[in-house]
C-alpha cells in the first residue's frame, strides 16, 4: 500500500536519516499531541534509537517535539503489535468482513499503555496501520 507522506514529512525524514543513518519508511507530524512519528524498517529499531536513545534525543532537540519510533513489519499483525508497544502484546487476529478489523490481546496490565493518554496511543496505531496494511480499526477484547 502506497503512503502519502507531506512535504514536511519528507523533510523530517531526511533528517531523521542524517541522524540515525536509518531510512524510515513513513513519517507522521502529529501537531495535536506535539509529536513526530517514524516508521522505520524491521530490524532497525535499535539502530534507529542509538545508544541510550542518543538519536530520538538528538533529534527532539533539532525538531522541538516528541519523537516516537515505530517497527515496520511484514504482516498486519506484527504491525498492529508494533504499534501498540511498548504494551505486552500476546496475539493479533485480523478480520476481514466488509470492514478489516485487527483484534489486539494486550496484557491485562498494559491496557492503559495501548490505548495511551485519550487515547493517543490506539489512535496512532490505528492511522498507521490503515497507511499501511489498510486496517480500519484495531480493538482491544
């Protein structure tokens, strides 16, 4: 599925891959929350936060907002499970009826963690996941 991504967008990228030496495959500039969201490839997370976080924090310095990284993944349910972390994930199912709908089972203890403060957590995993794997709704059972 294609991503669209803003002019801005682009130029966060950019830096994003100055910095990390990581090319992340989408970028989302969430002025409601104040944050900027990459995605980067599977198995360039660690490489994308650098040693104690030393990019992310380079980079809210640079950008002057939160930087939150996301995993790429291969399959809907690993992306959904991507999105919702750092909450314990245990299994995605995807159903697909007239709408594609991703049931998430989350740690009883992590609920709170998935769905984030009014809920900017799911919110933000459920646009990414429609970008990228055309899920319409991610819910928690």
């Amino acid at each position: 599925m294609a991503v669209t991504l803003t002019d801005e967008a682009r130029q966060y990228i950019a830096l994003f891959d100055e910095e990390t030496d990581v090319a992340a495959t989408d970028c989302i500039v969430d002025d409601e929350y104040d944050r900027v969201v990459f995605v980067v490839p599977p198995g360039t997370m660690g490489k994308a936060i650098g040693p104690g976080g030393t990019h992310v924090q380079q980079l809210e310095d640079k950008i002057g907002q939160d930087i939150e990284i996301v995993e790429g993944a291969d399959t809907p349910e690993n992306f959904v499970a991507n999105a919702l972390a750092p909450a314990a994930v245990y299994n995605v199912t995807i159903s697909e009826n007239d709408t594609t709908v991703a049931y998430a089972e989350v740690d009883r203890d992590d609920v709170g963690v998935a769905i984030g403060t009014d809920g900017r957590n799911i919110d933000l995993a459920r646009r990414l996941a429609k970008r990228h794997f055309d899920v319409d709704e991610i819910e928690l059972p």
